[in-house]
C-alpha cells in the first residue's frame, strides 16, 4: 500500500484507453495487462514495469509510447548505465 499511496495520478478508464487496449490485445497481449499498458501510456510514464517474459515479448511487436521492461534488468541499467 506505501507504493499505491504515494501515487500522484489517477487514471480512469475511458473509451480512448479501451480502443488502444483493443488494438494491444491484438498482438497477443492479454486483456488486463492491454488494459495496464494504454492506461500507463494515457498517464504519460515512462516505464511499465513487469516480470512477465511473454507480456515483454509480446510488446516489442506494437509500437507503444512507454517502455516495457522488467524491473530486474531496469534498476540495473538506471545503477550502472549514468
């Protein structure tokens, strides 16, 4: 909860987020995490942050405006890559 409540932007839902949750699901990505990704790309981040090999597979196949990464290998690019 510490992480949730430091959060500053709330998204809600709207039709824009689900067309471009439709449009993700159509490269084999699944519908909560489409819906994850087009709402993180409406609220402007920088990074989505997953563990999920097939949802990062997946995403390097649509064009998409944040990028998609797991957090393993992003704490040690942001560490060592200055």
């Amino acid at each position: 909860m510490t992480l949730y409540n430091s959060a500053t932007v709330d998204i809600e839902i709207n039709d824009h987020i689900v067309n471009r949750a439709k449009e993700l699901v159509k490269f084999d990505i699944k519908p909560f995490d489409a819906l994850h990704i087009a709402s993180a790309e409406s609220g402007k981040a920088n990074i989505f942050l997953t563990v999920d090999k097939k949802l990062i597979n997946s995403s390097k196949r649509v064009k998409t405006n944040i990028r998609i990464a797991n957090p393993a290998i992003w704490i040690m690019e942001a560490l060592y890559n200055d």
